[in-house]
C-alpha cells in the first residue's frame, strides 16, 4: 500500500496555476502613458474651480463665473475618478492586476479572474470613446465664456484624452495575448509534471533495469 502511494505523490494545486509572461516593454511604457494623458484635463478643472485665470472671454471676472459648492464638488470629484480610472491600467502590467491587494476588501489577495479584468476594460475603453465621440461635436457656449486663447488651452487640455481609448485598448490585448498563451501552456506543463510524479516517463527504463537483473 505504502509503495503505491509512494509512486503516484499529490501534485499540488498551485501547479495547476498559469505562470504568466512578463508584459512587454511598449505595453508598460502605454499603460503608465494613459494617467499623464488624463492629467492635464484634471488639472484645468482644477484651475476652473479654483478661479485660476484659464483664458476667460473679456466680459467676465478674471477669476470666471461663480461656482457653487455642488458643481465644484462635482467637478473636483470628477478630476479625480478619472485620475483614478486612468491609473487603473497599470493594473494590466503590474503585479497588483493579478492578485488583488490584501487591503482591499472581500477581493483582497484573491487572483483576479482574467475575463473580468479585459471585460471591464473593453467597456471602460467603449465608454471613454464615446464620450470623446460626444466631446467632438463641440459646444457652441464655450465662445462665449472662454477667449480664443481659453478655447486653445482647453483643447491642449483635452485633446490628449483622445488617445486614452486606443491605449487602453492596446493594453487590454497584451495583458489578454499573456494570459491566454498561458492558459494554453499550462494543461501540457501540468500533464508533464503529472507522468514525471507518477513515474511515467521513467517507468520504462526502471522495468527494463528490473527485469535485466
């Protein structure tokens, strides 16, 4: 019984788990690319609410319009979702996108399900396209608010999250690719580990010793 057990050992179960590729070079320069695309429209909200001169149209205070409480509120806290989204890529090319943090609660230190991180980037990258998309159309009371010169900083504001989406998207395919080579690597590692544990492949040369004796 003992050499029975003895000759089939139980393979652990984290053998079983994917060993996944590092991320390539131009993926990681990408996704540490899309929060520095995200900040300068972040900062001129800042600067908005803040009644830091940002290029107002002649009849109004060079502070701008008066802001209430709820629309800066709204404003600042839209700065920084975005902020936060956009840093959210790393996620693709770091180590906390595969185990969750242990201080995040209920996920924390659990591996994070690869479909459900590209699902939740494609449709982050959708939504981001159509916004831009919205964005595009223009907005005819900007003249009326902003100078020439305000239209042309808020464009060099906004114009860099234009390239949000794509990256994003990039990103989400390397980390998709990598995964996926893995998922395919693993069942032919792990049934090689099980017949070396089981003695399969050895088998043989052990029989062909035993009966030469």
């Amino acid at each position: 019984m003992s050499s029975r057990a003895d000759a089939s050992p139980h393979v652990p179960a984290t053998s079983a788990l994917p060993t996944v590729p590092p991320p390539p070079r131009w993926a990681v320069w990408a996704a540490h690319t899309v929060p520095l695309l995200v900040l300068p429209s972040g900062l001129w909200r800042v600067a908005l609410v803040t009644g830091l001169p940002i290029g107002y149209a002649d009849h109004l205070p060079a502070g701008g319009p008066h802001i209430g409480p709820g629309e800066i509120a709204y404003i600042l806290s839209l700065s920084l979702i975005s902020e936060l989204a956009a840093f959210m890529t790393l996620g693709l090319v770091r180590p906390w996108g595969e185990v969750a943090p242990r201080w995040i609660p209920f996920i924390g230190g659990r591996r994070v399900r690869p479909a459900a991180a590209v699902t939740a980037a494609c449709v982050g990258a959708a939504l981001i396209a159509m916004i831009c998309a919205w964005a595009l159309r223009g907005d005819t009371t900007i003249s009326t608010v902003l100078s020439s010169t305000g239209v042309a900083v808020l464009i060099a504001c906004y114009a860099p999250l234009l390239g949000w989406s794509p990256l994003l998207l990039a990103v989400t395919f390397s980390y998709w690719r990598r995964h996926r080579r893995a998922t395919l690597d693993t069942p032919a590692a792990t049934g090689s580990a099980s017949r070396s544990a089981a003695g399969g492949p050895a088998a043989p040369a052990a029989t062909r010793a035993g009966s030469g004796r």
